[in-house]
C-alpha cells in the first residue's frame, strides 16, 4: 500500500513539472502570438522624419538644403541657414559617387529625373554650392527604404491553452474516480472487515486531499505561467524597458511631433514666407513702455471765447470749418451782444438823453464860433470838448444796442475744434474755436516707475506702425491715479510730422533709459503669445523642425524687444508668420 502511494506521489509530481514545463515552452515559442523570431535580423533604425519620399537634411554654416528622393525624381530645397530665404546657387550633387544634374524652374528649388529608383539602405551624399562669394560643401546621409519599427507590445496567442482542457478534465475525472472506488471484500471475522473499511475510507480521504492539492498546484501554474510567458515571451529576453529607437512623421503636411517640435516640409515653410533670424546676446539700453495720449502744446495752441453773452454770426455769411487754415488776428466770427428789455430800454433812454445833450451843445458851440473874436477862448474850447465827448457816449450806446464784436485768432494754425453755429447764443467764457499749430504736439504718459525716467537717453511715440520721435519735457510731481505725469515734445523728422496726429491719440511711448540690460534683441513680430499667457518665440532647430521656447521679453524701441532670459545665443528665431506655426497641431 506504502508502495502504490509513493508511486502515485511521483507521478504526480511528474505531470507537475510537465505541465510548467509545457507552459513556460509554451511561452517561450509562442510569446508573440505563434510567430517565430529566430530567424528575423535587427531592423534599420528609423529617422526622425520621414515623409513621402526619403529625405535627407543637409546643414552648414551659410546654406542648408533638404533632399526628398522618390522613385522617379529627385527634389533639393536650399536656403540660407540664418534668414531661411530661398537661395539660387551654382550646385554639384553627388549620391553614392554619382554626379547629378540639377536645373531649377523656382528660386530655391532644384529638381533631376532618375533612370532608376535608389536601392534601399543608406547613401551618401555630398553637395558642393556656389553663390555669389560664398561656396561651401554639405554633406548627409539619405536613408532609401526605412520602415516603421516593429511594435514591442508582446502579444499572447490562447490556442494553446486549449490543450489543457482535456488534460485538466482528464485529471479531474481520474481523481474522482479513484476515490470513489468501493472497498474490496474479504471472508474475514467481522472485526477484521470493519478495521478494514475504515482503513480504506481514510485512505480515500487523504486520496482525495492530495487530489484537491494537485488541482490547486496546477492551476496557481497556469496562472503563473501567463505572465512569465508576457515577460520572457521573446526566448526569454525581457523587452519591459524597450523605447522605440525614433518617431516616424509620415507624408509632407506640417505637424507637431510627441515631443512638442513642429515639423513643418520646406514646401509649406515657402508657402507661408518662414523668414528666421540668428540672435546674439548683448547688452542693451534698459527700455519702457508707456500708454501716452497726445495733447495740444501750450505754446501752439489757442482758444477764442466769447468776452460776453451774445449772438455768434458769420463773417460774410460763412463759419470756419474744422482743419481750415486761419491766420493770427483774423476774425473768425461776429458776436452781437444779448441784451434784456429793461436794458434795452434803458440804454435807449439814455441814448436819447445823450442825443438831445448832444444837440445842445452843438449849438452852443455854433454860437460861440460866430462871436469868437468877443468870447473868451477858454469857453469856446470847452463847449468843444463837451460836443466831442456827447458824441463819444452817443456811439458807445449805439454800439450797445447794434453793434457786432469781432472774434479774433490769437495764433496761426488751424481749426481743431468748434462747437457754435450761425446764431447760436454762447455765455461770457464759453470757448467757440480750438486752434493748434500745424505741427506743435505734446505726448502726456503715465509712468508708474519713474527710476529711469531720469536717465533718458530717446523715446517715440508708436501709432498705426509708425514711430514718431519724442523729446523728454518734464515729469510731474504730483500724482494721477497713483502714476507719475510725463511730457514729451514731438519732434518732426524726414519723412515724419506730428501734425498727422489729432489732439487725443492714444499709443505707446518707448523710452530708453541709459542703464544697461543683457540678452538678445528680435522683433517684435517674432513673439508669441503662449496658453498661459507667458511670452513664447518659435526658433528652428532643423531645416525642417521648429520648437516653441517660453522667454521673458522687454520693450526695445524701433519695433524690437529684449529677450532677457529663455535664449543663449546663437538660435534662429522665427521673426515672419510665427503665429501661423504656433497654431499647428
């Protein structure tokens, strides 16, 4: 009995070890779902780029160009390294040692027929350029035949697994069935047969418990063996730690790569004008920028107001317009005065008065000139006097009753601003025309950090794209709403006057200080704005690869800004359409 227990201990532990073993094999030769890689090479690491033909970047100092090989033609884009621009050349291309022949329809575009299609793997390839005074040698490497890399993702096939269906079942059922089995009978006494049946009944019991035990072992193995088939799957080599060795990019349309970059073909770079520019760090004048509004100059400007209430009418039926052109002491306008009744009738009383005073002393005076020579001299002079100064009153007051005040320009320019018609009343005080001078303007800004403001060395004044040179006035010493008030005089260049500016102009104010800051100037239409609202520029980092950098810039007058960190010197920023590459995805 001893014997037949330890034969059965063996067995199953043989068919144990079997079955992992099987399992682990298993796993071994069917790890990526039933195919065999024995036989298999490495495959070529792909590049970085690939598009719909093989292509091949060539980079050097003055000129950089980009090879696309298709079956049947080949296309070499060249262009200047620094500014991007198209560049027409004198060109030598060599592939393999084999001279072709390039002929150019576009400027920047050469192109040559194949007789025959490359074969597959990597050629060398040299080109030779002479433009101008400048002549330099590129050379690269143009890979024919680059697939996509094989997925690393190791695959298990479950076919096999239906092997162990019927085994298990088989198992399960001999199990059963040998506990199960009936005692054997004996002619024994009666003691003897019962010590006999409970020897066999424990007996099927540990049968039974070892059988359970079996069961459990074999199918912890199984499960086992399903991850060990995942990790070793490849003849027992662990590929968890596996990068794919490049990022292929297919076809020519410009995209963003998972790195972030922007991959964008020389076609498309030519389509949207990508213009690039090198930056140096330096030193630069520390610079500010100001909202400024321009004002009228106090010293070419004028108001005309009415010196008392009345009546504004025309000078020979017609008003000065706005923008007309008026000289120093010309009359503008008429104001007849506006009078009450009371004091038109007491005016008229007193007038009447001083009409019939004034005739009697006209008489008088008649009188006295034809006794002359037998009245004393002093009372013919005085009866003078008296009929000159009735005479005066009498036109004072009929100046006050008809007569019109003239409105005066007190400076030459022109008309800005006027707020009357023919016949509108007007109080004393009230400003009926605005003049300025053709080309007197003042800037007025608000500097909320006036340190160096003292230490200006140039500012302008920057509206609708065109910049205006400033003189520094003065600053303020009393503060509007919590900024310091400062004046700038407009200063009239060629090509340039501030008399195209109207009083109440808003812009910008670019002051540079004489204080030193250091990084690299660009223009200002090479930045952008990012996601989160930090300054961004687009600089190229391959003929046809670009990434976005986030920086911190500083206003710089004539158009530019001061990166103060994010460049080290030396890149090739985008400084034309940046913002049509930022929005690729």
């Amino acid at each position: 009995m001893n014997g037949l227990r330890k034969n059965e201990s063996m067995t199953n532990k043989l068919f144990l070890a079997a079955w992992l073993a099987i399992g682990l094999l298993s796993g071994a030769s069917f790890g990526h779902g039933g195919e065999d890689h024995a036989d298999e090479k490495a495959t070529p690491t792909n590049p970085l780029i690939t598009g719909s033909g093989s292509r091949a970047s060539l980079q050097g100092e003055y000129a950089e160009a980009v090879l696309v090989a298709q079956p049947e033609q080949l296309t070499l884009w060249l262009d200047e390294a620094d500014s991007n621009a198209p560049l027409q050349a004198e060109l030598q291309l060599q592939i393999d040692g084999t001279v072709f022949d390039l002929h150019s329809d576009t400027i920047g575009v050469y192109q040559t027929t194949l007789a025959s299609p490359l074969t597959a793997g990597p050629h060398p390839v040299v080109l030779s350029m002479i433009a101008g005074d400048q002549s330099e040698l590129l050379s690269g490497t143009l890979q024919i035949g680059a697939s996509e890399a094989p997925d690393s993702t190791h695959s298990w096939s479950p076919w096999w697994w239906l092997l162990t269906v019927p085994v298990i079942a088989l198992l399960v059922f001999t199990l059963r069935r040998r506990s199960a089995q009936k005692p054997q009978r004996f002619d024994r006494p009666h003691e003897q047969h019962a010590q006999e049946r409970q020897q066999q009944r424990e007996r099927a019991d540990s049968d039974n418990q070892h059988g359970n035990r079996n069961l459990l072992i074999i199918l912890v193995a199984v499960l086992v063996s399903m991850p060990l088939q995942r990790a070793f799957g490849h003849g027992g080599e662990d590929h968890a730690d596996e990068k794919p060795a490049s990022i292929a990019v297919n076809g020519d349309a410009p995209k963003r790569l998972p790195d972030g970059s922007l991959f964008v073909p020389k076609s498309a770079q030519r389509l949207l004008n990508v213009r690039t520019e090198r930056v140096q760090v330096a030193d630069h004048a520390v610079s500010l920028r100001l909202n400024g509004q321009v004002i009228a100059d106090p010293n070419g400007s004028g108001l005309v107001q009415a010196p008392q209430a009345g009546r504004v009418l025309p000078v020979q039926n017609r008003l000065p317009a706005l923008g007309s052109k008026v000289r120093a002491g010309e009359t503008l306008a008429l104001l007849e005065p506006v009078i009450s009744q009371s004091e038109r009738a007491n005016l008229t009383g007193e007038l009447a008065r001083v009409d019939a005073a004034l005739t009697a002393a006209s008489q008088r005076l008649e009188r006295l000139n034809g006794i002359r020579d037998s009245v004393p001299r002093r009372d013919y002079e005085q009866a003078s006097v008296d009929v000159a100064g009735l005479r005066a009153q009498q036109q004072a007051l009929r100046d006050s009753l008809q007569a019109k005040l003239p409105l005066r320009a007190p400076i030459a320019g022109v008309i800005s601003d006027t707020s009357v018609v023919a016949g509108s009343q007007v109080e004393a005080g009230h400003t009926v025309f605005e003049i300025v001078s053709s080309n007197a303007r003042v800037i007025e800004a608000a500097a909320y950090d006036d340190r160096y403001l003292q230490t200006v060395q140039s500012a302008v004044f920057l509206h609708d794209g065109r910049q205006y040179p400033l003189r520094l006035l003065g600053i303020g010493r009393k503060l509007r709403d919590q900024a310091m008030p400062v004046q700038f005089q407009m200063q009239n260049s060629s090509g340039v006057s501030s008399g195209e500016l109207a009083i109440g102009t808003i812009g910008t104010v670019l002051v540079a200080s004489a204080e030193q800051h250091r990084g690299a100037s660009v223009p200002q239409s090479a930045l952008l704005r990012g996601d989160d609202g930090r300054a961004q520029v687009l600089i190229k980092i391959a003929p046809e690869q670009f990434r976005l950098l986030t920086v911190s810039s500083e206003p710089l007058p004539d158009n530019r800004a001061l990166i103060s960190s994010g460049l080290a010197g030396g890149e090739r920023v985008v400084i034309s359409n940046a913002s049509l590459l930022q929005q690729i995805r």
